[in-house]
C-alpha cells in the first residue's frame, strides 16, 4: 500500500472499464478558482504570464484529492475579444507552456490579439503537479540494440521495460487510473470554467488533435472554433497508431536517402537511393560493435535520424553526420547530432513516463509478448527503419500495472465547424487519419499539404495552410470543396531543404521529439 497526500491507495491496482461515449450535459462536479496570473516572461516571449488551476484526480468523485494544472497566457490586446484559445503541442507528455508565446507571435499580429492564447502543461507534465518520472535515466545510452536478433538481446529490452512498468507502479499507482486522454480533456473543462469562459476555442497538434476531439465529445456545447493539424486516427489508438507509424516513418526515411542521393556533391554518399540506404544500415552495424563516442549505438542511431522523419529541417544536419562518419571516420559530428536531436533529459524523462501513463491507460495493449514479436517483425520486414525502436519504446504497456480502456468514439454532428490539416507524407500521424476525423466530425473542413511530408505543419512557413488557419481564427471561414477527393482545398508543400547546415539546431515548441504524437 502507498500513501500519497493523505488518501491511501493500493499501488499498482488494475482498473478496467469503458469510457462514456457520449457528451457530458452535466457542469463538472469540481469548481476551481479563477487563475491569478503572474509574470513569467522569456527573452523569446517577453509578455507570457502563468497561473495555476486545480483540478480533481478523480473527476467521477468529488472527493478525490486534488492535482495542480499549470497554466501561460498571452492575453488579447484587441478591442474584439473571441475569447480564450486553448493551445496544444501533442505528446501525450509534452509541455505546453511556451505553446502560447510560440502562438502569439505565430499568427499574424491581428488575429493573435483578439484572443487570450492558453498554454497549459497537461496533468503529469512539466510544471504540473505531481509530475511524473518514473524511471530516472531510462534513455540513458548506450541502450540494447533495439532489434530483437537473439534471445539475450530480446531479454535485456524485456527487462528494461518491464521495470519501467513496475516503477511507474510502484511510485505513481494511485495516479495511472487517471491520467488517459479522458481525463486531461476532463481538465480541459476545469480550465474553462476557471478562466470564466462560456465557450473555448481549440488548437491542437498531433496527440492534441485526439485531445481536442475528446473534448469536443464530452462537451460539444463549449467548443467555439477548433483547429486539428496532423490528426491522429482515432480508430488506431495507440498500438495499431503505431505500427502504422512504423510504415509511414520508414518511407519518410527513404525519402531522406533519395534527398541525400540528389545532394551527392555535397554528401558523397552516392547517387543511388539504395546504395545510400545500404551504408545507412552498415552504419549501424558497425556502430553495434563500436559506439560512436560510447554514447550512439544503434538504439541511440535510430533516435537520432527519426527527427528527420518529423521534420526536414533536420535533414541537412543529419546528412552531414551521416557522411562524415562513413567518408571521414569521424564520429564527432553523429554524437553532436545525437544531443541536439535524441538525448535525453529529465524533461524528456518526464514526457516519456507521462506518454507511456496515457498511451498504456487509454487503450488495451496485447498482453501476450508473441503477439508483439509476431506483429513487429512483420512490420519490421517492410519497414526495417523504426520498428523496434517504436516497439520498445511501447513496450511497457505490455506490463503496465493498469488495464486500458476502451477509447471513445469521437464522431461528432454537435459542432461548429471544425478546421483540420493534413500532409500527405506525414509519417507521425499518417494521412488517414486525417480523412477519417473529416468524415467523423459533420462539417468539417479538410486542408491537405500535397506531397508535404513535415508534421505539425502550420505556423511552419507555408503561407497557403498559415493563410486558412488565420482566416478561419479572425472570421470562422472554412474552404469548402475547392480541393482534390476528400479535401476541401490542397496546399503545395514548401521545398525541401538545401543541403547546408541548419542555423536552428531545435524544434520549434510544436514540434517535440518526445513524446512521439
């Protein structure tokens, strides 16, 4: 047994159940104060001021004890006031305080001012509490080699994230019952009402589209305008949403190589797609044996190239890794590569334990190890890029000491409409699920990047999407049918990049490495 704040709990208990499908009429049991901002400003966003909401653990028992919600805020400055706009980075796990700075200065000037932008970091994350970490140092390299070649290679990833499972057991058990997707869009209605707004407006990422579109179940009468870009498949959550990752990550990486191959002045990797490839893949072989400054294996490889495939604006300073280790012998530039882009910190320690929380809670996961062997090398044989990783990376849920839930159906005929965006190539949340979300929530709008294989893409540089995206925030306009199939208007994809090394070595805050919606 643990005690925790003065409520005693069983640690670890399973807890299974279904999650309501239908919107919640009723105002929620828990009233929370009004937030009382308070200065926070950053050189990058000098106006951002935070807050604190409290929220219940429970929200079915108005009893429970009570967790904190840490709130940004960048207010409105125009005389026309459309109220809050509640902003999300994706995750489950990441941090969503800068979010509203990111936004602010993001959107044209005139739109931002008409509203109060609100960051929030979700419950379990960043300056939210209690926070999660629940295996310190759980990424620490050089990990097992993520494919599963013989059986003490098997074992050693089995063991590691059995003991993430535990951990999270042992030290938060009475916190996992509560922390899946319904629950943090529970807390989204505890924010509204203590920022006294009879309707909010939403703009999610990733992970936040499925946010969003939760909420937007339990309480469509609160939602005003929505925005969903890079939209998860709510059909897939979260073990088929990830083999098909594994697909869609391995063809981003192709595409990778073939960039590489056309820039073979600049990389000396060769002209062929394939004969780049092969040399990516005896990279790794030789980085099996010999780690790269005892920090990048093969595991920590793998980490460091999938932000390419969120993201080509990485693709440069991958590339120039990529060839000097191979033509040069020199490593220095890959384990540079690897702590801007891959290692980890107690941040991300936290994010992860928060996105295997929510990710284990939502869903059920296979329970039987055979059925995720039999799965993953299947994948693995057309997808060879980032399956095992993607499987090690989920595999505590295989463990975890509470049972998932059965996801709610997020069709929706309630709403306003609601503004969604889409890259064809985007390999996080592949493109059905954004033609699935626009058939599921009745008069939606559907904006598709032709050909874009970027994830999160608005307030990226693309002047077509950052176009429908203001206008449908200062007005409430959605294109309708002007598009090609299914979208209701088609974007081109901004070029890739010229092979020179990048100035910015981060993402921007809507772009996280971990977690990985």
């Amino acid at each position: 047994m643990q005690k925790r704040a003065g409520v005693l709990i069983a640690a670890g208990a399973l807890v299974a159940g279904a999650v309501t499908a239908g919107p919640s009429t009723a105002e929620p049991r828990a009233t929370a104060p009004g937030p009382v901002w308070k200065a926070c400003a950053t050189d990058e966003y000098p106006r951002l001021q935070c807050a604190t909401v409290q929220a219940p653990l429970d929200h079915d028992d108005p009893r429970s004890e009570r967790i904190t919600l840490a709130l940004s805020r960048i207010p409105h400055t125009a005389k026309t006031f459309q109220g809050p706009l509640l902003v999300n980075p994706g995750g489950p796990g990441a941090s969503g305080r800068t979010m509203a700075g990111f936004v602010a200065a993001s959107l044209p000037a005139k739109v931002a001012a008409q509203y109060d932008i609100i960051g929030f970091d979700p419950r379990g994350v960043g300056a939210s509490r209690p926070a999660l970490d629940c295996e310190p140092g759980y990424f620490t390299p050089v990990r097992p080699d993520s494919r599963p070649l013989d059986h003490e290679t098997e074992r050693s990833n089995l063991v590691r994230a059995a003991s993430f499972a535990k951990s999270c057991g042992d030290k938060y058990g009475d916190l996992l019952p509560h922390l899946g997707t319904v629950d943090a869009a529970k807390d989204l209605e505890v924010i509204r009402r203590a920022l006294g707004a009879e309707k909010i407006n939403y703009f999610g990422y990733s992970y936040g589209t499925y946010l969003g579109a939760v909420y937007a179940k339990l309480f469509p009468q609160r939602v005003r305008r929505v925005v969903l870009d890079s939209v998860v498949d709510p059909h897939a959550v979260w073990y088929g949403a990830n083999m098909a990752q594994d697909l869609a990550f391995d063809a981003r990486h192709k595409a990778f190589m073939a960039w590489v191959a056309k820039h073979d002045a600049t990389y000396r990797l060769g002209t062929d797609p394939a004969e780049v490839e092969a040399r990516w893949y005896t990279m790794r072989e030789t980085l099996k044996k010999t780690p790269a400054g005892k920090k990048v294996g093969p595991a920590e490889l793998e980490d460091t190239f999938l932000p390419g495939g969120y993201y080509n604006g990485f693709w440069p300073r991958l590339a120039e890794a990529f060839s000097a280790y191979v033509n040069e012998q020199d490593p220095d530039p890959l384990v540079e590569a690897y702590g801007a882009l891959a290692a980890s910190d107690a941040t991300d320690d936290n994010g992860y334990s928060v996105y295997a929380a929510v990710q284990c809670r939502d869903a059920v996961w296979p329970r039987e190890w055979g059925v995720w062997l039999r799965d993953n090398w299947a994948t693995h044989a057309k997808a060879p890029f980032s399956t095992w990783n993607n499987a090690w990376y989920n595999a505590p849920c295989a463990f975890w000491p509470v049972d998932g839930l059965t996801p709610p159906d997020v069709t929706n005929d309630a709403l306003p409409p609601v503004l969604l965006f889409q890259a064809t190539d985007d390999a996080a949340t592949p493109y059905g699920g954004g033609v699935t979300v626009h058939q599921q929530l009745r008069g939606s709008s559907l904006v598709v990047e032709e050909g874009g294989g970027n994830h999160a893409i608005t307030l990226g540089g693309n002047a077509c999407l950052d176009g429908h995206l203001a206008r449908y925030l200062e007005t409430g306009a959605v294109p309708r049918g002007a598009g090609v199939g299914v979208a209701d208007a088609v974007c081109a994809a901004t070029p890739d990049p010229q092979p020179a090394r990048p100035a910015r070595a981060v993402e921007p805050p809507h772009r996280k490495r971990v977690p990985r919606f």
